[in-house]
C-alpha cells in the first residue's frame, strides 16, 4: 500500500513538472445525482473521488480518460472510463453491475498494469465503484453541453444481463469427452479460429463444422495463416500524443485530430486500439486476462469481451453444455505450453499449407 502511494506521489510531481499544471481543488458533490435503478449518494461520490485520485488517478486519469501520467508507456493503455465500457465486465452489452467491476479491481487483469488491488478496503471499492459512474457523463446534448442527467445518454443505457456460470454439466469425470466436443465446437459451430488460431487440420475443420451445424457443409475458405491468431480492430480507444508531447492532444471534431484513423473522443484526439486475440498454446492461460478457471473461461466464453470483437457466444445460440466444453477444451489446450507436442502440433498444422 505504502509502495503504491509513493508511486502515485512520485508521477503526479511528474506530471506537474512536465505539464507546468497546478492542482485546483474539485468541487465537492452536494447533491444526490440520478441514475438508471437509483441515485448516487454526495457523500460516497466525494470519498470515491478521493480514494480514486489515490489509487487509480496515476493510470487512468483525472477525468477517468486513461490519460493519467503513467499512461504514457503502459501497453496495453489503461481504459477510458469515460466510455462505460468495461472490458472483463461479464456483459455482453450494457451497463456493468458493480460486483463485476469490484472482482475487476480486486483481481486485477492478467498480463496488464492493472494488479490485483487485494489490499483496498471493500467500503473504499464500493465507493470508488459509484465515483467511476460519473466518469461515464460525459453524452453532450443537441447544444454540446454535458449531459449528466442520467447514464451515459446512450441506447444501452440499462445493466447488462450477467454471464453467472451454473453447475458443470460434464464434471471430472467426463472431462476427456467436454474436451473433444470442445474441440469440435471451437472449429465448427463458433468458428473461433476466425480470430485465434486454429488447432485440427483443415480437414478436420470441415468435419467439425458439419457435426456442429446440423450436417451442413462448409463453404467459406479458409483465412490465410490459420494456424496463428489474427490482429483485430477493437472498439478501445487510447489517446493520441504528438511527438514529445506528454499529453494528448485537444480536439473539437475528428478533422482536428492529424493522422489516419484518428478521431476526437470526448475533446482528445484518439485511435482505436489493435488487439491480438491469444494463441492458448503459446500465451500463458493467464493472457486470458479474467481468470483460469473453467468458470472464469465460462464467463468470457458465454457473454464475449465488450468492445473487443469477442462475441458473446451464449446470445448466438451456443447451448450451455457446448459453451463448458469449450471452456474445457481451451483450458486443456493451456495445458500444452512450453512442451514439445504444442511446437510439434503447429509445425505439423502449419506442413499442410
């Protein structure tokens, strides 16, 4: 804890050189602020503020715009707040509840700068849970003026249904079987290797397809370099910075921002992020960045990643039994790393090319 408040002085001081800003005391909240399902306390908003500015400020930023002064060499960049947009969030679209955002902050992110805040009192993560809500009001209305009558001003505007993973269907037992149809399942039905890599040949693959599509044949080609997982576009967006300049820079409308693909994100000028979805035989199961047991591969596997082009597969018709075999099945194929049969298996998938 000491060490972590060392660290935030440390930057912030930084910040403040390089910058030449001086720190203006915020306003303090006085009134109640309405929100879908109740409202927000003044009180807890002013200690959330606080805790938030001790914790999370360095990372993410005064105005929760991942623009903070650590930003600056942190891959991946830490999220914008601002956007309601949670990407281990257990939603497939909506509102994140809070019990996700707190096991969010209490386990951290796996292979990020985001660790495990174990050490935070709960009554402080509660209240900095309420305070990063405001974060998210940041809609302007028909006159540019922000909007913070309510959440985010956006269609969904309401919580998201939970991924809540329910009793394992196959269970130890049957585990050799959850793995295989997994196997089919990952090839076929969900397609997965549009994305990740694949893991069975080509052949195969057809095969897989048709047992998990009512015997229909497959008629789409293959993508090249199907053995290696494929760089995505996400719906994250990270601040822009012009050469050696340590903040982003500011912006109206996209034509302000210089530079392909940029764009104005709430008055700076941003990108979207690339992704690189894991190869499971060769990233760490921890890559997964929400956990490595079967339920935590449940919960991303049934309601997808927000914003990250991983679907949510449950919504697309998958049934529960097969959304716990793919869980086993990418658990299992964790397992093969760092051994010869993961380099023999790639160099054999890779010879029919």
């Amino acid at each position: 804890m000491i060490r972590s408040l060392f660290l935030v002085l440390f930057l912030s001081s930084i910040a403040l050189v390089i910058t030449g800003c001086q720190y203006e005391e915020p306003d303090p909240f006085t009134e109640p602020i309405s929100i879908v399902g109740g409202s927000l306390d003044p009180d807890q908003l002013n200690r959330g503020r606080e805790a938030y500015v001790l914790y999370c400020y360095a990372c993410h930023g005064m105005e929760g715009d991942g623009d903070g002064p650590a930003a600056y060499g942190l891959r991946p960049a830490p999220r914008d707040f601002r956007t309601g947009m949670y990407k281990f969030a257990g939603v497939a679209e909506g509102m994140a509840h809070d019990e996700d955002i707190k096991r969010i902050i209490k386990d951290g992110l796996n292979g990020t700068a985001m660790l495990p805040w174990e050490d935070i009192p709960d009554a402080q993560i509660d209240d900095i849970i309420q305070y990063l809500k405001v974060l998210s009001y940041y809609a302007e209305d028909e006159d540019g003026e922000i909007d913070a009558a309510g959440w985010r001003a956006v269609e969904d505007n309401e919580l998201g249904e939970r991924a809540v993973a329910g009793d394992d269907p196959w269970g130890a037992s049957q585990a050799s079987e959850a793995i295989k149809r997994g196997e089919a399942v990952y090839h076929g039905q969900a397609n997965c290797q549009q994305c990740h890599a694949a893991y069975i040949t080509k052949p195969e693959i057809k095969a897989a397809y048709k047992a998990t599509n009512n015997g229909k044949e497959m008629t789409a080609e293959f993508r090249a370099d199907l053995y290696e997982p494929l760089i995505q576009l996400s719906e994250y967006t990270v601040p822009v910075r012009e050469p050696l300049q340590y903040k982003a820079a500011t912006c109206e409308e996209d034509e302000d921002c210089s530079g392909e693909g940029n764009m104005c994100v709430y008055g700076k000028c941003s990108r979207k992020l690339k992704v690189l979805p894991p190869d499971f035989t060769f990233n760490e199961l921890r890559s997964v960045r929400d956990g490595t047991e079967l339920q935590d591969l449940y919960r991303i596997v049934a309601h997808g990643i927000q914003g990250s082009g991983m679907p949510a597969w449950k919504l697309q018709g998958i049934g529960d039994k097969d959304l716990w075999a793919l869980s086993y099945y990418v658990h299992s194929l964790s397992k093969l790393k760092d051994t010869g049969s993961a380099l023999e298996l790639k160099k054999r998938l890779k010879a029919q090319e």
